[in-house]
C-alpha cells in the first residue's frame, strides 16, 4: 500500500452538508478498496487563481489516504464524474529516508 495525498477544490459557496456528503464519499471509496484514510482537513474557503466553471472562490478539503496501487485509477475516474468537485489533485508521497527524516527534525 502507498500512501497519497488527495487535494480537492468545491465551489465556493458549498454548504457544510455537502462537504461532509462528499467526505463521506471518499471515504466510503477508500474504505471499499481496503485502503484507510490516514487525515482529512478542511483548509476553508480561499480565492481561485483564475475563475473556474463560473467559480471565484474555492472550498479546499486534504486528505492524507494509504491506498493499494491498483486502485489509484479507479479513484481518479470516479472524483473526475464527481460533480461536487472542480478541481482535484491526487499524488503519490514519495517515502521518505532517515537522512531526510532527520533533516526536517532539525
């Protein structure tokens, strides 16, 4: 199992329920593939870089998830039909040595 990071971008103007609807989503997704959803966290409403689908501000939840490889696809595919969503990212973590380990805890 790898352990990725999913960002994702809603409308600014979503509601609370709809992000606890979409969080509970996700984690329904992981759950089914045998993965685990390490954290979640919600970063607020901030404003978009250029406007996207009629959008100025955008709802930003992260989510740190431990996900077996052959489901990665599967999970792109169904947040990109998620009509929730505007944006989203999802990225491997790269494992990290005990050289850099002890670098960040200087």
């Amino acid at each position: 199992m790898q352990i990725y990071e999913l960002t994702t971008v809603l409308p600014g103007k979503t509601t609370a329920a709809r992000k606890k609807d979409l969080v509970s989503k996700i984690e329904k997704m992981v759950k089914a593939a045998e993965g685990k959803v390490l954290a979640k966290d919600d970063w607020g409403v901030k404003d978009l870089a250029y406007t996207i689908k009629k959008n100025v501000a955008g709802a930003y939840l992260y989510f740190d998830l431990e996900l077996p490889s052959s489901f990665v696809s599967s999970l792109n595919d169904k947040l990109k039909v998620e009509d929730d969503i505007i944006r989203y990212l999802l990225v491997r973590q790269e494992k990290r040595g005990k050289e850099e380990k002890k670098r960040k805890a200087k």
